[in-house]
C-alpha cells in the first residue's frame, strides 16, 4: 500500500455489521459496483503511468512517496466516502449511483 492510501483502511471491521442473512443478491451487487470501479481506476493510471513514462516521468515512484496537503487529504477522504456509500448502499438493496 502507498504512503498516501494508508489512511484510506480505517476502523474496525469486527465492530461494523453490515449484512444481514438474507442478503446476498445486494452484497454481489456491491462486488460487481466495486469491482467495475477498481478497474476503471486500474486501468486508468496503468494508462497514465504508461504515457507519462514515455515522457522519461516515472510516475509510480512519484505516487509511492507523495504525501498529501491536508487539504487534499480531507478531499481525498470525502471521495473514499462516497464510495463506501455507493457500496453500502448496494448492501442496502437501493440504487447506485453512476459513477462519476
């Protein structure tokens, strides 16, 4: 994991619940959500890193030692927000958003 998404796995697990026993239809739902983001994110940066080292810019090793403003940490944190909101809202059985 890099420096700057540490922050992202935070709590802990054993203290949530978030499924209840009749719901495994939502919980593939959230999975393909979340699996369809990953890839799209995925997909997107090996792109990028790809363009930017044919530029002689590497990229991955920059990414690896970043560490955010507080600012952009706070703005960092409000999007991994949404995004667990879009999940739980999958467990919920209720629309997901597009993403954006």
């Amino acid at each position: 994991m890099t420096r700057h998404a540490e922050y992202a796995v935070a709590g802990d697990p054993a203290a949530r619940s978030a499924l209840g026993p009749n719901q495994i239809d939502q919980l593939g739902e959230a999975l393909l959500a979340l699996t369809g983001e990953v890839w799209i994110l995925t997909d997107r940066l090996a792109v990028l890193e790809a363009i930017l080292a044919e530029h002689g810019i590497d990229a991955a090793g920059a990414i690896d030692r970043f560490v955010p403003s507080p600012d952009m940490e706070k703005a960092l944190n409000a999007k991994r927000d949404k995004l667990i909101a879009t999940v739980l809202a999958a467990l919920a059985g209720q629309a997901i958003p597009a993403p954006t």
